[in-house]
C-alpha cells in the first residue's frame, strides 16, 4: 500500500526475504557424519594400538629424534637463507656471467628431488676416499727436481667428513637455498626501483642500499613463503633417515615399530609428531608475517576508509 506525504507516494518498505541454502546444510551434514565415522574408526579400531603407541613415542631416543629433526630445520634454513640472499642477488646482477652461474644454481637444485640428493650426498665418498689440500704442481716439481717433497696441507677422510648428518644437512640446505633465492629475488623485485634510486643519488653504496632499503621492505613479500618453507623444511628432515642418519625423529619411531612388528601405531605417532611441531611454527609463522606487515595493514585500512567516505558523498 502506498501512502501520500506531501504530495508524493511513498514506497511500500521492501520485505527483505534471506536467501536458502540448502546445499549447505546437506555438505554440513555429510563431513558431520564423516568426522562422525572417522571418530569412531580412531577409537573402535585395535590396530592403533594407543596405549602402545603412547608408551613409545615418548621415549629418549625419540625424543633425541625430535631434537635432531629440528636442529636440521634451523641450520637447513639459515645455510639456505643467507645462500639465497646471495644467489639471488647475483640473479638481478648485470654480469651476464654472475647471473647465467646463479640461474644454473637454481635449475639443477630445484630440478632434483631432495631424497635424490640426500643420498648422492651420503655417498660422495665413492668419489675420493680422501679430500686433500696443498700446494699445486708438488709432484710435477719433486719428478722435475728428482727430489721427495710433500705439497700437502692437510688431508680428511671423505666419511669422517661427510657423516649421515652433514651429508643430509648439505642436502637439505643446498637445495633451499634454490628456492629461497627466487623467493628473495621476487620480494626484491616489489620493491618500488625508485626507492634504490633515491638511496643511491644520497650518496648510498649499492650493498649499503641493498641491506637498509631494498631487503626491509621486501620482507613484507619473502616472510610468508619463507615461513612455508620452514614448515616444508621440518618435514623434509624425515628424508635424511634415508642417509641414514639413525638419530632422527622418523628413523627412531620407525625402528621402535619394526622391531615390535607394530610399523602402523609408530607411523600414526610420527604423524603426530609432525603435526605437533609444526603447529608450533604456525603460531610463529602468524606472529611474524603481522610484525611485518603492520605498516601495509594501517595503509590497506586508510584506503578502505577513504574509499567508503568517497561513496557516501
């Protein structure tokens, strides 16, 4: 019905009917009943052996796993991190040869699997028994002079220093830091050029503006996916039970299982394990990706303001 006030109809009030979602309630349904059935399956089944797996899964050598697994995530990152920066700035280099030697470094390594290169690692001994460093042409000049000279500085056994640990270590790091290198380069390359510019007409050498200008507003761009390849990284370090390395947290609950012939509650408890640990960085994943990026929140916040004033005029 429509009234008139002041000469003028007045519009009925719009009846605002909410729209149905029926294909909603029905997928709500379906993962009720699915998170319903594998409830049950976790607590019905006796191949999980709780109690057992529980019992184990706590142990020292276990334990001693954990620690390895993240020993191996902390130094794998820092060795792939500072490489990367490197590499990665040898990419944006204009020496064609600086950068066709960086881009070569990111291909091979982010074109092997790092379980391959784990293993080719743990078996570089088969290339020198004995990594040997001395002076050059000793041997060519002793035979010259016909006398006995020993050119060498020191000598090291290739297993002795290539232990399962460094030899996954290795690995692992070298094969980061491919990957951390484009994910620097593209953070690099966000940043506005105009900023290095207005540095360098101050009179600011290029590493000076590299490491006070460029880098800290990158960070805003590499953090997020650094922290992801974090988290890839501690899940990785299971591959070095490959090498082997005996003391890490998978090798450790899959020996415990092997020896008991119970590998599946062993597995689970590595699956928890893994989803405990990195949780944890999640949370500091979260903490780090909001302390670098207050400055573009306030300035995403201003915009949205400024936008909805300029609507409502």
């Amino acid at each position: 019905m429509k009234t008139q006030e002041n000469g003028r109809a007045r519009p009925e009030a719009i009846r605002a009917v909410p729209v149905r979602h029926p294909g909603r309630w029905i997928a709500v349904a379906v993962l009720v009943v699915l998170t319903a059935q594998f409830a049950h399956m976790l607590f019905t089944n006796e191949q999980f052996m709780w109690a057992y797996m529980f019992e184990n899964a706590f142990r020292p050598s276990v334990l001693e796993g954990v620690r390895t697994s993240l020993v191996l995530t902390v130094l794998a990152m820092l060795i792939g991190v500072a490489l990367g920066v490197v590499i990665a700035v040898l990419r944006l280099s204009d020496n064609p040869v600086l950068s066709g030697v960086a881009w070569v470094y990111t291909w091979f390594f982010r074109a092997v699997p790092r379980l391959v290169l784990a293993v080719l690692f743990g078996n570089m001994g088969i290339l020198y028994a004995q990594y040997t460093v001395g002076l050059p042409f000793t041997e060519q000049f002793a035979d010259l002079l016909g006398v006995d000279i020993n050119g060498t500085i020191f000598s090291i056994d290739a297993n002795t220093l290539l232990t399962g640990f460094m030899a996954g270590l290795l690995a692992l790091a070298l094969s980061e830091a491919a990957y951390m290198a484009e994910i620097v380069r593209a953070g690099i390359l966000s940043v506005d050029p105009g900023q290095a510019e207005a540095a360098s007409a101050l009179g600011m050498s290029k590493p000076l503006v590299m490491r006070r200008i460029v880098l800290p507003q990158a960070m805003r761009v590499i953090i997020p996916p650094t922290g992801n390849e974090t988290i890839a990284m501690l899940k990785d370090t299971a591959l070095v039970a490959f090498v082997p390395v005996t003391n890490e947290l998978f090798f450790q609950l899959t020996a415990i299982g092997t020896r008991d012939f119970r590998p599946f509650p062993m597995l689970v408890a590595a699956c928890l394990w893994y989803v405990a640990l990195t949780s944890v960085l999640l949370v500091g994943q979260y903490f780090l990706e909001r302390r670098f990026s207050r400055g573009t929140q306030r300035t995403a916040r201003a915009r949205t303001r400024l936008r909805v004033l300029g609507g409502d005029h």
